[in-house]
C-alpha cells in the first residue's frame, strides 16, 4: 500500500511538470520573448530592487502576459500603492496577486 502511494504521488509530480512552463526573464527589457498566454506567474522578492516606476512598468507587461483568469502573485510589500489594470485584487492579507478580468468591462 506503501508503495503505490508513492507511485501515486511520483505521477502526479510527473503531469504537473509536464504542463509547466519555466522561463527566465530579464525584466528591465522592454520586449518579452514569451508570446503564450500564462495561467499563473510568479515574481516574488525581485520587483523590490527596481525603482517605483519600473516596477509599475515590469508588472503592467507582466499582466498583458496573463491569459484571462490568470494569477499573478508578487511579493508582499513589493507593488502596495497602485492597482494594475485589467487585474483585480486577490483579498488576502497573506498574498499579494490579482486575477486578470476575463474581459474589460468586468
């Protein structure tokens, strides 16, 4: 029984690898070499060591990166004065992200 839940577990790390897509960024760059839409982005603890503005800019390209529905998750205290467009806020005192609108008018 051991065994097969560890075999279990194994293909289920295996599926979800297997529909990740890992990528490298060099953020500052204004041109983005990922043209897919992402379900969910992660950039925690980096938006910190650029300016106010860049980190407004980073984020907004960031969003326009999101298919609809998609997650964006940054780290907590790293973009606290201002609100993305075309995204809306997570409420969670925990987290910091925001889920891209399915449409603009929502």
């Amino acid at each position: 029984m051991e065994q097969m839940i560890k075999i279990r577990q194994t293909l289920h790390v295996v599926v979800i690898q297997s529909t990740l897509c890992y990528k490298n960024h060099r953020l500052a760059v204004r041109y983005y070499a990922i043209k897919v839409r992402m379900n969910i982005i992660f950039c925690q603890n980096l938006l910190i060591y650029f300016r106010r503005w860049r980190r407004r800019e980073i984020v907004k390209r960031l969003a326009e990166r999101l298919a609809p529905g998609g997650l964006l998750v940054l780290g907590q205290g790293e973009l606290t004065d201002w609100q993305p467009p075309g995204l809306q806020r997570v409420p969670s005192e925990h987290v910091l992200a925001w889920i891209k609108r399915q449409t603009d008018e929502e």
